[in-house]
C-alpha cells in the first residue's frame, strides 16, 4: 500500500493526525504536487488546524486549473468554520470582530461554492452548500429558489424539504412551513430537529399548545439538546411563566458560559421582571446572534463603556430594532448629550424631521446617510447598561419630546368634545405587530360615541376605512401622514391616545399626553408584569388581557374609565361655572 493510500485509509478511519504525519513524510512533500496539496488541505481541516488548511487552500484554489473538488472543500472549511464560532459565540473576540469575521467567512464560501459549480453545474453538494450559505447569510429568498430547484430534481429529499421549510419560516411564512414539516412528520416522527421547527413556527403564530405538544416531542427525542431548550423558555416566557423560564436559561448559561441565544433570552427575563442590573447586561450578549450582524457596521471605532471622552473625542451612537424601541430609548441619548460633547446620533429617515425639531445639542444623521468621523460608538439600546439605569431610575419619564401644534386646541367644554387618537393595527407588513393588533369593529364598539376619534394610523386597510367612512365622529387622518413629525403635529391637538403595542403609544407618551395601552396577555419586556403603569412614562396607563386573545376586558375596563373621566370631566366644569 502507498504512503498516499495509507493516508486516506487513516483519515477515513477518523484519525487524521496519523494520516497528517504520513503525508508530511513523503519525500516531494515540501514540492508537493496540487493532488498532494489538496489531499494535505484536508488533512490540516480535519485535523482542526483551520489557519494552516486556509493558507493550503488558498494556494490551491488562486490557481485556474483548481479543481471543482478543491474549491468545494475550501467553501466547506469556511463553513465548517463559521458553525464552530457559532458554537462558541467567537469565543474571546469582540461580537464586532466575531461578526465580521462570520460574514467575510461565508461570502467567501458563497464565492467558492458558485465556482465550484461554474466548472462543474452538476456538482450537487456544492448546489446544497450555496444554498445553506444563502441562508447563514440571511439571503432567504435565495436560498429557497435553489431548495426549489433541487427538489425538483429530488422531490423526496427529506433534508432539503426540511430547510426549504426553514426558509419559509424564516420570511415568516409560518403555515406553510408548518404544512411542509407535518409532511415530513407522516414520513417518520422520530426527527427532533422537525418537531422542534414546528415548534418554533407554531409559538410564532402564537399557537402555544400546538407549539408545547412539539416541543414535547422534541425533547423527548433530544432531552439534552440546548437550543431546544432554550425554546422552551421562550414558550414558558410567552404564556407569563418567567421565573421557570429564567431557571431554565439560567442553567444553560452554568453549563455553557458561551451559549449567546441563551444570553439572550435571559436578558428578556431579566428585563420583565424588573431586573435591570443584570438584564442590561445580558442583552448585549445579542451582537453576537447572527439576527444582528446587519446592525453592527461600525467595527473601526472603540467601543463606548461609558468612560469619559477626552478632547477631540466624539461618540456616535448608532440606531437598532424598531421605531417603538427607538422613541423610547431615545432619551438616553438625550441624556447623553448634556454630559458629552460631539454626541452624534444616528435616527430612522422617519423619525429625523420630528427630532430635528427638537432643538437637541446632538447631532442628527438620518440611517441611510454615510457614517461620520468618530472615535467612539454605541448602540442606542445600549446605553442603559453603560449609564448604570435601573427601574426607579429611568430619565424623563414626564416626557422629552415637545412639538407645536398648527393650531392651538381649547380645553374640552361641553361644545367641544374629547377629542382621542386611536391605532388598533400596527404595520401591514409585521406579523410581530399584527399578532398585537385587535379589530377595528370590536374597539369601535367599546368607545362612547359622545367623543371625537382621530386615526393615528399611516396605513389602514380598505376594509376598516369602510368602516371608518360610516362614522360621523372619526377623522380619518392616513393621508396627512408622511412621518413621525406628523403623526406628532396630529397627537397635539389629542386629549388622550388609546392604542395598541405599537410605536404610537412611545410617540404619544414622549409627548407627554396621556396614553392608554391594550397589552396582549403576554407582552414585551418594557410592559414589566402585573402593573397598570410604567417607570418609562408617567403619562401611559396599561390595560392588559386577562385571559389570551380576549380583548373584551380590557375594552370594558377602557370604556368604564373613559366614561368615568367624561363624567368627571363635565362635573368640573358645571363647579366653574
């Protein structure tokens, strides 16, 4: 047998440190043919000496006569690569350095594997790899035409039914993907990794017992598989059972210091029972989940820890997640900006003109405008762990946004009615936000007639403006909505806003006017748990779901307050007179 022969008898027996001696013996070993190379390339990866196998690699596959073998193994290294720093979070490195490092790694991989198949169109492993590529890179759409067109060619391969599944989840086609995954189920219903996506894409659609009997499944085949526990968490968190939800991460962590998914969901936790001092700081754990490496592009500043900036300094803080979470967290820049020289703040195009108008000593660069100079950054939702904040200490609950209205609007007398903004819907386009919304007609039903609504909403449906269009007492207000700025303009001549979880209530709130919320049973974080007020705004008042999907309690409570402050109201008015 040849010493070449001896090698690959070695690596696939599983010892590759055996076969990585042999080959290294031989006597041309240091003039090594590309066969050679590339068979040592491998040897070198699964010998786990990624540095050494990339730079054997990389020689390799420069050369135009690389082979589609070649180019394939090294998108594979990279693969193999990222899946190991996903394991450990990227370790000792920053989340900035990790993430970038992630990305650069799977666009080299995407690269490789589409001129793996360029030299060879059949090669179906590497058909397989780009498409995984594309959906490691968030790139769903992409990844699912090529799921499509493999399973034409193998309509019974279980493996890429299932990812083509993945992908319909992950562009929050939940049913459908729930649909593909019971097809898979008939097939055979010992595959943990199936039922817990079902799992996860039942509780999306906020089907919870479905999503509890398959996560039951899940783990009964998988007990110790920690990302399924962590989906246990999270469907305890979403039916309000937290403490068993923090016990359950909390022991993830004791076991795994790395795992940043359960870092994550603990900080969550944390946050809603009110534990700000370690939930702050379990929530940056989430720069290093893949769902926020399209957030983090300022990797060539320091990182801000809440240290004094010296002369010349200036600190950009950079903008994340919602519009609700940016008007409410905007205050922390705010704060900031009186502490901090050369404070700049990165803002939503849809928000910019309502802060521009705001006279702030910070300056404004909308989200779609080039990044300036700094030499400090941080991220808006970030700063509360560097400033220290907890629940009793939160900033300008009172309010910190102020706009003129167009027309100043008098007191309510008996001539001019309540005049209440309302939003039942949030965008067309978020699922998240529709799962919070509630019918028009049921809130309609729930609101004296004796007042004068105003929609709030940017986007309403041809169904609801129907219905909107039958009332004698709405404005209907769509069509003056561009931005943030004149949604403001609107709230200014409103006594009172009643809405949804949306970012209408944080608007309003910050606004200073009075702001009643309908919560679902079991909501965001910033809500807290079992309290009708928040610490964020001294102007909202809480109307939370009693039992889950049921709207009518918190409506008859909304009805019986609003009716009580009208009564109050006319009362106090018939003693001045």
């Amino acid at each position: 047998m040849s010493l070449i022969q001896s090698c690959l008898t070695f690596l696939n027996a599983g010892n590759p440190l055996r076969a990585r001696r042999l080959i290294e013996e031989l006597p041309d070993f240091q003039v090594r043919s590309p066969a050679i190379s590339e068979l040592y390339a491998v040897i070198l990866a699964e010998c786990k000496e990624f540095d050494l196998a990339y730079s054997e690699f990389s020689l390799l596959t420069q050369k135009s006569d690389a082979t589609p073998q070649a180019i394939y193994n090294f998108g594979k290294l990279l693969v193999d690569y990222v899946r190991q720093s996903d394991v450990s979070a990227g370790g000792s490195e920053t989340p900035a350095d990790y993430q970038t490092k992630r990305i650069e790694a799977l666009v080299l991989a995407k690269t490789l594997f589409q001129r793996a198949i360029e030299k060879d169109p059949g090669y179906k492993e590497a058909w397989t790899n780009l498409a995984g590529v594309l959906f490691e890179l968030r790139q769903y759409a992409d990844a699912l035409e090529l799921y499509k067109k493999q399973l034409r060619n193998s309509p019974a391969d279980n493996k890429l039914l299932y990812m083509t599944a993945l992908c319909y989840a992950e562009q929050k086609d939940h049913q459908r993907a729930i649909d593909i995954l019971e097809r898979l189920l008939l097939c055979s219903n010992d595959d943990a990794a199936v039922w817990h996506a079902k799992a996860v894409s039942e509780l999306s659609l906020g089907l919870a017992e479905s999503a509890y009997k398959s996560l039951e499944q899940a783990l009964l085949l998988s007990p110790d598989n920690d990302t399924y526990r962590i989906t246990q968490a999270t469907l305890l968190k979403s039916v309000g059972r937290i403490s068993e939800a923090k016990s359950i991460l909390e022991s993830i962590v004791g076991a795994d210091p790395g795992n940043a998914r359960a870092h994550w969901n603990l900080s969550l936790c944390l946050l809603t029972l009110g534990d700000y001092q370690r939930g702050w700081r379990e929530y940056e754990w989430r720069w290093r989940l893949p769902a926020f490496s399209h957030v983090r592009r300022f990797v060539h500043s320091k990182q801000w820890d809440g240290e004094r900036l010296l002369s010349g300094d200036s600190l950009f803080i950079f903008s994340e997640q919602g519009l609700g979470d940016n008007l409410q967290f905007v205050r922390f820049a705010l704060k900031l900006s009186k502490t901090l020289d050369c404070v700049t703040l990165q803002v939503p195009n849809t928000l910019l003109r309502l802060y521009s108008a705001q006279g702030w000593p910070l300056v404004l660069v909308a989200d779609s405008d080039p990044v300036p100079r700094h030499s400090h950054s941080v991220a808006l939702m970030g700063i509360p762990l560097r400033l220290g904040v907890v629940l009793d200490d939160i900033p300008y609950p009172r309010g910190y946004l102020s706009i003129k209205p167009l027309t100043a609007q008098p007191p309510p007398t008996t001539t001019r009615p309540m005049r209440i903004g309302i939003a039942w819907e949030g965008g067309r386009g978020d699922k998240l936000q529709l799962n919070r919304s509630l019918e028009l007609s049921l809130l309609l039903k729930f609101l004296p007639a004796d007042c004068v609504y105003v929609t709030l909403q940017k986007q309403i449906s041809p169904k609801d403006l129907d219905i909107l269009q039958r009332c004698n007492n709405i404005e209907i207000r769509c069509n003056e909505i561009a931005d943030f700025y004149d949604t403001a303009l609107i709230c200014c001549t409103l006594d009172l806003v009643i809405s949804i979880d949306t970012s209408i209530p944080h608007l309003a709130a910050a606004l200073g006017i009075e702001t009643w919320v309908l919560l679902k049973k079991y909501n965001d974080f910033r809500w807290l748990q079992n309290t009708s007020l928040s610490p964020w705004y001294s102007a909202v008042r809480l109307y939370r779901q009693q039992c889950d999907e049921d709207w009518v309690a918190p409506l008859t409570k909304i009805n019986s307050d609003l009716r009580d402050r009208m009564s109050k109201e006319n009362q106090a008015r018939y003693t001045r007179k």
